[in-house]
C-alpha cells in the first residue's frame, strides 16, 4: 500500500488527503500515517506552506510535488532521489 502512495505522489498531480484517501479505500488518518511512514523511510520529503486562501487548490505545486490539506496549511510531498529510484523500479 505504500508503494501505491508513492507512485501517486510521483504522478505530480494535486489532490488532498481526502482523494488519496477515496481512491485507496482507506481513511484519511491511514493516508496520513502512510505519508508519513514514506516519510520517515526517506521517499519523500515535505515542504511546509502557511497560509491557505480560499479553496485550496495548491496552485503553487510543482511537478513531482503533491499537497494534503488535512487543515489549514497546505504540505507539499516532494519525491527524494530514493523515492524516485523506488518509482522507476516499480515501472519496470
């Protein structure tokens, strides 16, 4: 299952918890407990964005870079070079 996360985090698109959540068949605490897990393994790293207007879009996202708004600030997922080796090996 935490493969699955990354591979959706290298897709770059944008999405909240709650998407990743709806498209897994898990909560949003588990999507956060993931994130978190590839955290701590060293595939992804995060950014930290105050402020939220609005809707919340992540309009600043960039590509390989994913926002969860579980409150009201954004966090961008970034993929590390580890995360991105785990990626192209799931490709083959």
């Amino acid at each position: 299952m935490l493969m699955k996360v990354l591979k959706r985090l290298a897709q770059g698109d944008r999405y909240s918890n709650k998407i990743m959540a709806r498209e897994l068949g898990v909560d949003e605490g588990m999507v956060e407990q993931m994130l978190m897990q590839l955290e701590r393994k060293g595939y992804i790293e995060k950014e930290d964005m105050v402020s939220c207007s609005g809707s919340c879009d992540c309009g600043s996202a960039t590509k390989k870079a994913s926002c969860c708004s579980s409150k009201s600030d954004i966090i961008m997922w970034k993929i590390t070079t580890k995360g991105n080796e785990a990626t192209l090996k799931m490709a083959k």
